[in-house]
C-alpha cells in the first residue's frame, strides 16, 4: 500500500484554525479513495506562504522525505506548498531526488511546468497584493490615521460609520502615557541616560510598549530610522510613513529593513495628535547632536577598522548556544557581551535583574558538552530513560489498541444492523420507513473504516542499547566540533538535544551555576533508529564524519532531565 503524508498550512488571522483540519479532511477522503495509507501529517499554522526556510512543518516534511518515511506527498493545492518560486523549484527537486512525487487535489502530480507556470502566477499574486496593501495604506495615512500599529502614548478609537462598520486607523492621546513620554523627553534632554531612564521607569512601575519592561533602546532607538520614542515625529503632531522598506533575505527568509529616501515618505500634520511643544524636541535635538559630536571620533575609528578588516564585517556566526540560555533570576535571556562573554540582557539593558554575573562563551560550551557527554544519559538516567520510555509506550499501544477493538465492534454490530435491515425489506417491510436507518447506518459505517484505516501501528520498544549509543554519538559530535567543514552541522545536533540552560548566580564572589534541561523523549527519539536496528538513507552533511542524525522528533510524555554542569 502506498504510504502517503500529508501537509497543509494557512498564513493569516482572518482564517481559522480548523483550515488546517478542512485540508486534512479533504486529503484524507482522497487517499481513501485511491487506497493510500496516510502515516504522516505536517503543518505550519498562521506561518506565510511567500517562504520555506522558516516554516518548520515544511522541513520536517522534506527531511523525513529523504529518510523515506513516505512515498509520496498530497497537499490541497500548490499556493498550500508555498507561493515563493524559488522554493517551490527547490522543494521540488529535493523531492524528486528523494523520489517523493507531490500531489494536489487541485492541480494533480506537481511536474516541472506546473513548478514554472504556478510558481510564477503565485509570485505576481504576492507582488500585486503587496502593491495593493501599500496603496490603501497611503490612502489612510494621507487622511490622516494611522498605517498600522499603535505607538506609545496613543490608543484606539473604536467607532462605527454610517453603515455599522468598524472605522480603522484612528488615534488619539493616552493621557496617562503621554505624561511618561514627556518625562523621558525632560530626562533625556537634561543628560540623563537611555539605561537610567529605563531603569528609574521600572523601578517605579510604568510599564513600557506593550506591556513590557522600558530597556535602553526603546527610548533611544534609531535617529535615522526614526525608532525609539524621543526619534518618534509623532510627538510633535508628524505623521510620518513609509520611512522604511522591507526586502527578504533569500539566505534566512527573513525581511530586512532599508532606509527609504526621503521623496518616498508620506507626511502629514496630525496637531491633535500633538504631545511633546516644540521646545523640548528641539532641546533633544540638541542633546543628541552632543552625544554625536562627542563619540564621532570613536564611531569613525570603528568604522576605519571594518573597512580594513573585511573579515570583522561578516556576520557573527552563531554560537552553539545562542537562543538557549536564560536567566536563573528574572527568566530573561543571557546573549553575548561584550568580548566573548554571555549575560543577563535584562540586567545590561535596563538593570531589571540583579543577576551582574557573567561567563566565557569557550568556558560554558566547554561545561555543556562535557555535561551532554558525560552525564546526560549516565547509566542511572538511562534505566530511568528506558523505564519511562516502556511506559509511555505500552500505554500508547493499548490505547491504540483499545481504540481499534472498540471501532472494529461496533463496526461488525453495524454492518450485522445493515443486514437486518435490507433482510426486512425482502421480507416485505416497506423501504421507506427503513430508509432514514439505513442512512444512517452506511454514514456510521463509512465513518468506522476510515478510522480504522488511520489506526497507526504499534510503537517500537527502545532496546537498552541506547545509552550506549548515546555516548558513542555524541563522542564523535564532540569531536566534530573542532573540524571547521563539520562543525554547523554538528553544531545544530547537539543543540536539539538541550532544552534550555540555567544560569544563576552562585555563593561565591564570580561564581555561576549552570543547570541544563533536556527532554529525554528528543534524546530517545535521537538514537531510536540505530537502537532498534533501523537504517536508512542519510543526506546530512559530514554525517559520516559526525554520526548526526538531524531529524529528531519531539517526544511526549516525558519528563525533563535535568543536572547542574
């Protein structure tokens, strides 16, 4: 029988939820029909179509493809896929490679002419509506309301026209916000800086943009950008739009922001909207043009430095851990500062947090391997592992299980119903006061095989091998570390073996204590296929020189692991 998986996706607010499930039924009543068994379901909710490389449905599709988990893929329609060209073309010659087929109910087998033709309709559509959208934004802003967004010192004015609709885009001043506004304006411009006003504001309870904590940057932002709130022009009644553009970055799949030129900005005088008198910008103005004036040598000289060290201008590769540690005292993240070295950014940015300790970068991922290595599955944890694992999967299997004899049952009592009934009508009873039941009972029936069509099979039993294979693997990760061609790839191994890290400060003077999570069901999952004596078809990158198995399945049911390092 032909195995299939399935995908599905929608991008916006204005759908619901259950699209995702509207696509999964669809699908699932045409791999019934063509007697495809559906093992696989992948999605990506409320996530645009107009990229790949950030949906993480769409690249654990394409990874468990060339694993050959499945044989072919079935979507409700291409635009589903993705409506970005390129990925389009790219996710399809993985999948050719793989040789996974994608279907859609709405197109069929995707070849290379629908990739071409339906790639590029699907390019114009995101073009022409991105055109549109702009355009009925500048209209709204030319009448004066907002373009989107509710900056600080503001709030909504939820009214309706004549016709009952909600109107959009109109503002007006948060009395309570604009005090604060006018405060960090006095403050900024009499010396006083980003980081002490930010601190003063959480100190004394004023909750900042969106709720949030007041950092540094939120007040001082970007001059010619015009972030932050003293660069804010609506203060002073400016209703300033389209100051940035946004491109996306084919490399991330991010958008990235550029500056436009000035004859591209629409301005419009809103003086209702006025908060900050003419005086005190301009008295920030000037405060700022000190602060240039006065670092303009340093800035120079730094910039005179990457200009001749080319290498300094590439972009910071990422660090084995970014994203992954946090604070032990205000649940914050710790980043990197200054040379080398992570801390608390809350404590940085705005002095929220207490916790001024900080660590090597070389010192912590030095401690964290030598935890994941050594200590992570430690024989102890390992019959613990194995222990949990067992249960989690004989519960799973018996409710399967149960499942399964429950529907096959009542399915034997329906189609017993069915018989019944057809024999009352041979014997005489008229068909129509027979009809409704009968309904009824083929509708229940239908519904009863289509469950028991989807029941998965029983769940493989990890044998006690794994702790052995734990370490091996992760050995040789470790190994791969200090080779440059391999060490991304084992990079990203390891950190999908770590759920977070912890750090507090310890009792004594410098001291740190770091704790690290990890979630035994990912780690299961990680070494299952070799344990079990499964292999397949590997295309990681230096796999061979690293042991990395990169599709790792989030487990469930288990308990985080946790030991100090």
């Amino acid at each position: 029988m032909t195995r299939i998986a399935l995908y599905a996706r929608y991008s916006s607010e204005s759908q619901r939820d259950s699209s995702i499930e509207d696509q999964f039924r669809i699908c699932r009543e045409q791999a019934k029909r063509e007697g495809w068994k559906v093992v696989a379901c992948y999605k990506d909710a409320g996530i645009s179509g107009s990229s790949m490389i950030l949906r993480p449905g769409i690249q654990m599709l394409l990874q468990d493809a060339q694993e050959g988990q499945f044989d072919l893929v079935l979507a409700e329609a291409l635009d589903r896929v993705s409506r970005d060209q390129a990925d389009v073309a790219t996710l399809f010659k993985h999948l050719k490679f793989a040789g996974v087929p994608i279907i859609t109910r709405a197109e069929g087998e995707i070849t290379e002419l629908h990739v071409g033709l339906k790639g590029t309709m699907n390019a114009l559509f995101l073009k022409d509506l991105a055109a549109k959208t702009h355009r009925g934004l500048r209209g709204r802003v030319e009448d004066g309301k907002s373009g989107g967004g509710l900056c600080y010192g503001y709030k909504v004015v939820k009214k309706l026209d004549h016709r009952g609709e909600l109107v959009r885009g109109d503002r007006e001043i948060d009395v309570y916000e604009a005090e604060v506004v006018r405060r960090i304006f006095r403050e900024f411009a009499a010396g006083i800086g980003p980081r002490t006003i930010a601190k003063t504001l959480n100190d004394e309870g004023f909750a900042g943009p969106a709720g949030k904590p007041w950092i540094d940057t939120t007040i001082r932002g970007h001059q010619k950008r015009g972030s932050g709130i003293v660069n804010n022009e609506l203060y002073i009644g400016r209703l300033i739009w389209n100051r940035l553009r946004y491109v996306k970055d084919p490399s991330t799949g991010r958008r990235v922001s550029r500056v436009n030129p000035d004859s591209d900005r629409i301005v419009t005088e809103v003086p209702e909207l006025r908060i900050v008198d003419d005086q005190l910008w301009q008295a920030v103005r000037a405060r700022q043009s000190e602060i240039v004036e006065k670092y303009a040598k340093v800035t120079e000289a730094v910039r005179e430095h990457h200009r001749k060290n080319k290498l300094n201008g590439a972009r910071r590769p990422k660090s084995l851990l970014s994203g992954l540690i946090f604070c032990g005292c205000c649940g914050g993240r710790y980043s990197l500062r200054g040379a080398g070295r992570f801390a608390c950014s809350s404590h940085i940015a705005n002095k929220s947090c207490s916790n001024s300790r900080t660590i090597p970068r070389e010192e912590l991922e030095n401690r964290v391997v030598a935890g994941l290595k050594d200590r992570m599955m430690s024989p102890e944890i390992a019959a613990e592992a194995m222990r949990t694992h067992a249960e989690e999967t004989n519960r799973l299997n018996r409710e399967r299980r149960s499942n399964g004899d429950t529907w096959r049952v009542e399915l034997e009592k329906t189609g017993r119903e069915l018989e019944k009934a057809i024999n009352a009508i041979l014997a005489g009873v008229p068909p129509l006061t027979l009809k409704e039941k009968i309904e009824k009972l083929e509708t229940r029936k239908a519904e009863l095989s289509a469950l028991l069509a989807d029941v998965p099979e029983d769940a493989p039993v990890l044998l006690p091998s794994a702790s052995a294979i734990y370490a091996k693997k992760v050995a040789k990760l470790t190994e791969t570390l200090n080779r440059p061609d391999g060490r991304a790839e084992a990079a990203e191994a390891l950190r999908t073996l770590i759920e977070k890290i912890v750090l507090r400060p310890g009792p004594n003077r410098g001291e740190i204590e770091a704790m690290l999570y990890g979630e035994l069901g990912t780690i299961l999952n990680w070494v299952e296929p070799q344990a079990v004596g499964k292999t397949a078809k590997k295309n990681t990158p230096a796999e061979n020189a690293a042991g990395v198995s990169v599709s790792v399945v989030a487990g469930t049911g288990f308990e985080p692991v946790t030991f100090r390092l």
